[in-house]
C-alpha cells in the first residue's frame, strides 16, 4: 500500500512537469510544495500576465489615437498652408484692382476714348478671373445693410429716404480670400436723424458674397 502511494505520487508530479515545465523532483519531502501551492503560484502568474497584457492594449489604443490626431493636425496645417500661401501675393495686387477701378471710371467719363475703354474692361476681366480662381472674392456693400464685419464707415449721409445704417456709396472695395476678410470695403453710410431710428434698429446681419467686376462697356 504505501509503494502504492509513492508511485501515485510519482506518476501526478511528472503530469505537472510535462504540463508547466516545472524543476525537478526534490528528492526531500520537506522542500516539495503541495499541488495547491503550485496551482496558486501559477494563478497569480496568470492573474499578473492578464494585467500587463491589459496594460499593453491600453497604451497601444492610447498610441494609435494620438498618432491619428498627429495626422489630422499634419493634414490641416498643410491644408491652411496651401489656402493662404498665396494671400500676400493677393494683397499686393489688390492696389493694381483700385487702379483699375480708377482707369474704368475715368474712361466712363471720356466716351471717344471706346476702344481705350474696352481695352481696359478685357484686362480688368482677366485679371478678376484669375484672381477668383485663387479663392478672392468681392464684398458686395452698395445698398447693403453696414456691417463691421465686411465693412469700414469712413464718412456718413443724412438721406431722409434711405434707411438708417444702409451703404450709400463704395469709397473702396474690400475682398475675401478663401472665407476670410483681408481687406474691408471702405464705404459712406446713411446715418438718419435720432427721433426716427426707431422705426429703423441698427441691426448687424450677414452680408452675402459676390463676384465683383465693373459692367460691360457699351458697344
């Protein structure tokens, strides 16, 4: 019986060693753990294994996130950086529209001069198309409701039959490029007297865009 029990013994530590790869039989029954010592050490193992595993997976969702925000950002800034790379060059040309502007009013003033005249609208046309193909447009402002959004009041007018707070004349143009205002129109204001602006509030409302080029000359 008790050749019995060894042997039992025996045959159950060599299935554990085959299973867990464990060190060899001590040969000493005092400095053999019990089976329930080495089912508890390999559970904690296992716990402690299911925990830096989580762990793991946590920074590598947390890495892929931040990675995917890094990309966003890189794509906007080169975004942003394509939309206004050419807005100096823009701006500079905006003096070259106000002489236009100037040329085309004073050509309107000397009809003889028909052909100077239409010479003039064919490169102002030209010069608007490509400008508008770059992202500019023009701020419409004549007639419109003042807005300090959109436009810059440099002086005013006192018309009883215009309502308070309209545009009543255009001293210079102002643009947009991509949705952004880089330069306000410069323009008069209707401002009535103090009993009647009641029926008339100085409301603020979006002013709508468009394209701006001087009407065709007469044939």
């Amino acid at each position: 019986m008790v050749q019995f029990n060894k042997t039992g013994r025996r045959l159950r530590y060599r299935l554990l060693r085959a299973q867990y790869n464990l060190a060899p039989y001590p040969q000493k029954r005092e400095d053999c753990g019990t089976t329930s010592t080495v089912i508890s050490h390999l559970q904690s193992l296992h716990e402690k294994t299911e925990k830096e595993l989580s762990a793991m997976k946590e920074r590598l969702l947390r890495a892929h996130a931040d990675m995917d925000n890094l990309r966003k950002r890189t794509a906007k800034d080169k975004e942003d950086i394509r939309n206004f790379a050419n807005e100096n060059l823009i701006c500079a040309l905006l003096p070259i529209l106000d002489n236009f502007d100037h040329a085309w009013k004073a050509a309107e003033m000397a009809p003889d001069f028909q052909q100077f005249r239409q010479g003039i609208y064919l490169i102002y046309q030209q010069l608007m198309k490509v400008l508008t193909e770059t992202g500019l447009d023009t701020i419409e402002a004549l007639g419109q409701p003042f807005d300090p959004k959109f436009h810059e009041a440099v002086s005013t007018d006192k018309k009883e039959n215009t309502p308070d707070n309209q545009i009543t004349d255009i001293i210079r143009k102002g643009y947009i490029f991509k949705k952004r205002v880089i330069r306000p129109t410069l323009v008069r204001v209707n401002k009535i007297a103090e009993k009647a602006q009641g029926s008339h509030p100085n409301a603020i409302r979006p002013n709508p865009l468009i394209q701006g080029e001087p009407l065709a000359p007469n044939d």
